[in-house]
C-alpha cells in the first residue's frame, strides 16, 4: 500500500538551506526510496530502487 504524499516520513538534509531549495527523501522498508522537491512537492516523485538509488548516493559523496 503506497503511502500518503503527506506522510511524516520525508526527510530532509541537515545540509539543506533555509529557504528550502532542497530534496527530501523517503525511504520504503523494502529498499526503495523516494525523492522530491521539497519547495514543489506537487510536481511529483521520483522512486529508485535499492541500487540506483545507493549508486546514486556514492557519487555525490564522491564529489563532495
């Protein structure tokens, strides 16, 4: 059963900015995660799976 858009579970960065220019995450107990606008959640979002979202992960701690 998906969950609500409003589910209290995003979560946002603690290296986020205060004027909210940011994504939020929301990770499934399945290894899915889910990724938004934070400023604009209603545009929608976007849902990896365990692999590309860790390989997503790896290279923006690779550039950091």
């Amino acid at each position: 059963m998906p969950m609500p858009e409003n589910s209290p579970l995003w979560v946002k960065s603690s290296y986020s900015m205060q004027n909210g220019d940011c994504t939020e995450i929301r990770p499934h107990p399945d290894g899915r995660t889910d990724v938004r606008d934070s400023k604009d959640p209603a545009i929608g979002l976007l849902t990896l799976d365990r692999a590309p979202w860790a390989a997503f992960v790896a290279a923006l701690r690779a550039d950091a």
